[in-house]
C-alpha cells in the first residue's frame, strides 16, 4: 500500500556501495531506514553498505549504529 507522501514510482531502487551509491531502478526518492521519511537522492549523504539502508541524517545514522551495537554489547 502507497502511503499519501509517496507518489507511485517515485521510489528508487537503490545499491549503497563505500563512496557511492547505484540506482538499479529509477525514482526520486529513497525512505530512510530509522525515520521512514523520504529523501530525495539528490540529498543523500547517509547510508550503511552492509546493511543497504540509507538514513535521512546524521542523526539517524547515528541511532542506527548506536542500535547496533548496544546489541552486541
């Protein structure tokens, strides 16, 4: 189900690789792994290869590591 924010197609398909990332299917936006919001990939910054998920911030990033490994601890 398409959520009202989230126009048909317009989500990217996407490979997060070291320094960059791939568009393996076409569209404006990726949704950001923590928060759910849409980010344009034109304002991409954040993401974890290893897991394949892009983060809408800094902050988001930082949660998710932080989640991580407060697991393993």
């Amino acid at each position: 189900m398409l959520k009202r924010d989230e126009p048909a197609g317009d989500l990217a398909r996407v490979r997060y690789g070291d320094a960059e990332f791939t568009v393996l299917a076409p569209g404006r936006f990726v949704r950001c792994a923590v928060s759910g919001a849409l980010i344009p990939l034109d304002e991409l910054r954040y993401w974890n290869v290893e897991l394949q998920e892009a983060y809408r911030s800094a902050a988001e990033a930082t949660a998710r590591w932080r989640a991580l490994h407060e697991k393993k601890a």
